[in-house]
C-alpha cells in the first residue's frame, strides 16, 4: 500500500509504500535533507519532524498511527546526546500513512538564503526609546517617597520627562541599581506621544556608555527576517533571517487557516513555533553582534494579518471568512512578555504597525511609509510578493490596496525541481533563441554554467534544483525562445527544434540541467510548474488591475517592486510572463525589503508611528475576494503575457513568437489527438 508524503518546507511530495524510511523517501524526491552515516542512526544529521492533525492544502489527515514507534536506535542516540521534542531521526522513522514532515533547518545540506537585506536609507533619527542619566535624590524619614517616585521626581526636573510608569520587574530591581549607582542612574524610557505617556524600560547603575539598540521585525508567512539596529545612529549593526516554522502546518495563508479551524489548538500551536522561532533568531543576531541582548530594548514588528493574529495568540478563523475581519486593525504597544518573547527583558516594548484591512497587513503599511505613494505626482503601483502578493497604486491624490493569493510558486514551491532560495539553487536563467540551449547561474557561484570554471566553482554546493526567480526567468526564457506558446503549452521536440522538449506524459518538459552523476535527478520545467506560475502571475496581475479600474486608468506610470522578489528577479523578465501591468522598462525599480525598510523607519522616528497611523486610515481597500472583475482579469492574464492587453512598451524591447503548440500538433498528428494541459 502506497502512501502520501509531503515535505515542507519544500513542499515536494510523492508516494511511497508502507514500511519506506523517511530518508530513503526524501532522497528519492530530491529533498534536502542531511545524512552522513548512511541511515545507521549514528550521525543524526537526519532529523525531522512530523506533524500531526488535518491538512487541507495537502489533501491529507495525519494521526500518531501515520509513522513508526520510536525504536531502539532512536532511544540510544537520545540518551546519549538528546533529541529536541517531537524530533525523530528520518533513517530510522518509516512510513505507515499518509505523512506531512518537516525537515527543520539544521538538518538541510543547503542552508536557506534569507533574501531580505536591510536596504540602505538615510533615517532621521528619533527613536521611541532613549537614555537618560539622572542623580535620584536618596531616600529620608521624614520625606516618606519610595524609591520609584524619587526617580520619577528626578527625571521630571532634569529632563522634564513626565506621566511615567514603570513594569514590575523594573520596579523588582530599581532598589539595589540605586544603591550599586550610589543615587546615580542610567534610565532606558519609551515614549508614546499619542497616548501623553512614557515607560521605564530597563535602569543600570550610574552612566551606562554602551549603546541600546532595537529590532525591526519582518514576520513573513515563509520568512522571518530582524534587522538589530543601533537607537542612537540607526545603523543596522547585524541582520539574519529564519524559515518561518509554521510552514509545516501549511505553506499558504489560508492553509494555516483552515490548519486552525480543523485542529484543536492548532492556532496555539502556530503561535509558539513562531515565537521560539523569534527566540532564536534574537539570541542569534545578539551573539553574532557580541551586544548583551539586555541592550535590546526595543522591536517594531510588521507582518501580514494571519501572522499578526497568530503572533499575538489570536485564533485568525475570522480571517478565513468573509468579510474578513480582523480582532483589531490599530497600530499596539506591547512588552515583551505579552508575548512571552523570553529573549528579550520583560519591558523591552513592542510595537505593532496598523493593519490596513482583512488581507493587507502591517508589511503593506510598512511599504507604504517607506515608498509613500501618497506623495508621488506619477501614479505608481507597488507590488510586494511573497505567498501572498500585497499591492498598492496611488499618487497625492488617493491610495488604493488590495492583496491577492499568488500562492508559493514564485518562492519555488509547488514546483516538479523547485526548491527555496539555498546554494545550488538555479537563480538566473537564458535561454538562446536560436539554439534553445540554456545557461544559467546558482546561488553560491558568480559564474554561468558555459564559463570555464563552472565546474569546478560548484562542486562542492552542486546543482540542486531552481528557486523562486529562476523558475520565472526560466518560464519568461521560454516562451521568448519559442518553446512556450501564448496559451503556456511547451511544444514537442519536432515543433520546438530542440531534444530538451521531451515527452512527459500526454505534455512535454524542457530539460534545463542534467548531471553525470546518475543519482542526481534531471532539473527540468514542466507543464505542470509553467501551470503554477500561470496561476500566481494572473493573480497578481488581476490584482494590480482591480485597483486600476478602481482609480479609472488604463494605465500607470511607474512600477516598484518590493521585497525578495523585487530585488532578484528582472523586470524585464516580469513583464515577459506578464506578471506586472505594461510600462517603459525604466520605470520598473525596486525597492529592495521595502517592509522591513517600513519597520526601521517605524524602529528609528516615534514620528513616522504617527504618520503611518494617519496614512493607512486614508488607504482605500480593495476585496479581490468579491470582486466579479477579478475572475474576468484572471482569466485574462493566463496568456504570456497577456491575451487582450497590448503590452507595447515590452514589445519595443523583446520579440515575442506568436504561434499555437495546440494547432501545430493537431497537423502534424504527434500525439493522435488535441492535447491539453494539465495542472
């Protein structure tokens, strides 16, 4: 009997039968998952995880009865130097069920590329949280004042800091500070002029030199990107980035979701992975800074609405239903314990940026303080993508958003080669007219596969599959190449004049890279993966068009391109697949991590809070989930690159074939009947 597996975070599945080692099912499928011992249970490089509950993207429910017990070999290497809770070793867990497992980041050979870069920008500094050095008056008997209202009384007249208060665990160690400083104290307070009130964060005995620094947080569904930067200069002094863990429970918005609704405590669940996940990424960008992470004081999260509700312990079943109401779209203060953020000190504060709707969160408010269309004269459409595409379109006269489901095909996922963005990953793809011979790039190597050293520059990373620009360069390649018609069909070998369109079931696939090495599969494009983009480039396209009938234009005048998507992935190549409505080439930037840039805007200025605030309360949205147009845009924008819209601007730079795979192989009789495209 054969059985569903799935992987995540690369989402690659297959069937295998019952008794089948995890690890032997994952090297079967590509998957990246370490091992050196060879499947004894000696090196324990194999751990996973398993998930357990209902699975609706997957198709699958999961119970305990789904895998093996836990076995002997498991029991020695435990003892012996410990397996992280709910951890199994993959050599020694087998196949008993339909199975969704996750492969953690410590156990992949290729480490995830967190593509999320602090983007340079001149900050004017006015930071929420600031030092203060006061002398505090010592206490007398015949002034009975305790401790903390003396210091309030200090920092009143000396720096004319009024309607303070403080935590408990402030309060717990304000005493001994005082004495150790002999009265003379360092004093960390965070101000929140829209409510005429500051807190005592932290307090050191008499001057403390060193420098308080903050977090800007970008909670994304697929990543977790942290800026730590300095209060005093804005400099971003370290920055990393983690998977999200809530992967396994769904690679999409709503598959977490739905995840919630079917699983009792699966929101909780959700919400304490993704909280150990900041946990560490804190402790990490600390230690690699070599900063005491008591010096944080401060973090700035933004993130899409299902991450806001789940980060902040709230069931997000509303956000799954019409009309899509969050528990609250108010910009909030927090302390770090609220959150039960254990990485940070009890008081360090937190601040949540507004979320603009049901389904545009505090990242699009965040890319709308850092790109502030509501200042441009040019009407210009800003696209952030992740597994969920959040737009904007505006000028000094009025903005409009919308978010759209492009799903995590533009991440690589849902792709037959697919893989997320690690060393070995095809990252940049040609592919030459004439010839249809291909030649590309792969994280990790500066050179392209047909120059001298190619070889050599990869072999130790190798060549593992193709990631989320890669395949879109791939798609846009091919169909410039004449290997793709309008309709995203691949042609045959005999139509397309090349033997790397090869049979694949009733369809074809273009051969992209095939190894010596008899044991690494072929990386190829398939109807399939060319399906996939198809889907996620029309939403984002009939997104991007529902605004413009809303604004009554047929047309823009610039186009920014935001996060990880925006910084690599060419423009050109967006506009071939048609992803991005049709303006001069020049027009099209990007932004870089234009959400994260909104986060150290929102970390460095208390002004810019202020201003967000007011912004996101003058932003129209737009609900693509009940828009009758949305469906007749979609369609539409199957074609590559589109089937009605001119695209003339894109024309004037690129020759596009224009020719019908279906009718050619209806006349030449290959396949004995009209294919169609599977997805």
């Amino acid at each position: 009997m054969k059985h569903l597996v799935v992987f995540t975070p690369s989402g690659k599945r297959g069937q295998f039968e019952t008794g089948t080692p995890v690890l032997e099912a994952a090297q079967k499928l590509g998957v990246d998952l370490d091992s050196v011992c060879g499947g004894r249970g000696i090196c324990s490089k194999c751990q996973v995880t398993p998930s357990f509950g209902d699975f609706p993207k997957h198709g699958v429910s999961v119970d305990q009865s789904a895998v093996s017990t836990w076995n002997a070999i498991e029991q020695r290497y435990h003892d012996k130097r410990g397996l992280k809770p709910n951890r199994r070793l993959g050599c020694q867990l087998k196949i008993q069920g339909d199975l969704v497992v996750d492969v953690p980041a410590e156990s992949q050979v290729h480490k995830q590329v967190i593509r999320k870069a602090a983007s340079s920008r001149n900050i004017e500094m006015n930071p929420a949280t600031k030092l203060y050095y006061v002398e505090v008056l010592e206490p007398d008997m015949h002034e009975p004042k305790g401790d903390l209202e003396r210091l309030k009384t200090a920092l009143s007249e000396q720096w004319k800091i009024d309607q303070l208060d403080a935590g408990l665990s402030t309060v717990k160690k304000l005493q001994s500070i005082l004495r150790k400083g002999e009265w003379s104290v360092t004093v960390a307070v965070n101000s929140i002029p829209s409510e005429n009130i500051s807190r005592i964060i932290n307090i050191w005995p008499g001057y403390h030199d060193a420098s308080i620094y903050g977090l800007a947080i970008d909670l994304g569904s697929t990543t977790i990107a942290a800026h730590l930067t300095d209060l005093s200069s804005g400099k971003v002094v370290e920055s990393s980035g983690v998977m999200n863990p809530q992967i396994r429970f769904g690679e999409d918005l709503m598959s977490r979701v739905s995840y919630a609704m079917i699983n009792a405590g699966g929101a909780e669940a959700m919400t304490v992975e993704v909280r150990k996940a900041i946990d560490k990424l804190v402790i990490d960008l600390a230690e690699s800074a070599s900063i005491n992470k008591e010096n944080i004081l401060e973090a700035v999260f933004v993130c899409n609405p299902v991450m806001h509700h789940l980060l902040l312990g709230i069931d997000p079943i509303e956000l799954g239903q019409a009309p899509f109401a969050l528990a609250t779209s108010e910009s909030i203060y927090l302390n770090a314990k609220d959150l039960n953020l254990l990485s940070l000190i009890d008081d360090a504060r937190i601040y949540l940026l507004p979320c603009i709707a049901g389904h545009v969160g505090a990242d699009a408010a965040a890319v709308a303080l850092s790109e502030q269309p509501n200042k441009s004269e040019d009407l210009v459409l800003i696209v952030d993508v992740g597994t969920n595409a959040e737009i904007l379109l505006g000028n000094t006269e009025r903005v409009l958003a919308c978010s759209s489901p492009t799903g995590p095909a533009f991440e690589g996922a849902q792709i037959s080669s697919g893989q997320r963005a690690a060393p070995g990953a095809i990252e940049r793809v040609e592919i030459d007219p004439i010839s249809k011979e291909p030649r590309f790039k792969v994280i990790g190597s500066e050179l392209w596969s047909d120059e001298i050293g190619f070889d050599d520059s990869t072999k130790k990373i190798g060549i593992t599959g193709i990631c989320g620009s890669g395949i879109i360069e791939a798609v846009a390649e091919m169909r410039v190449a004449g290997l793709l018609d309008e309709s995203g069909l691949i042609g045959s070998p005999e139509a397309t004049g090349t033997p790397r369109s090869k049979p694949d079931g009733r369809t074809y696939s273009y051969q992209l890279h095939t190894s010596n090495d008899a044991s690494q599969t072929a990386i190829q494009v398939t109807q399939g993966d060319i399906r996939a983009i198809q889907l996620a480039k029309s939403a984002l396209y009939a997104g991007a068009k529902l605004l413009m009938d809303e604004m009554g234009v047929d047309s823009i005048d610039k186009v920014v391109l935001a996060g990880a998507f925006g910084a690599h992935i060419s423009s050109k190549h967006a506009m071939i697949l048609g992803m991005i409505p049709d303006v001069s080439l020049e027009n099209v930037t990007s932004a870089g991590n234009a959400a994260g840039t909104g986060a150290r805007i929102a970390l460095c200025n208390i002004n810019a809070r202020a201003s967000i605030e007011e912004i996101v309360g003058k932003i129209t949205k737009v609900e693509t989930a009940v828009e009758p147009k949305f469906q007749e845009h979609f369609v539409a924008a199957n074609a590559i690159p589109h089937k009605t819209d001119p695209f003339t601007e894109l024309n004037k730079l690129v020759q596009i074939p224009n020719h019908s795979f279906n009718a050619l192989s209806e006349k030449n009789g290959k396949m004995g009947r009209r294919r169609r495209r599977r997805a």
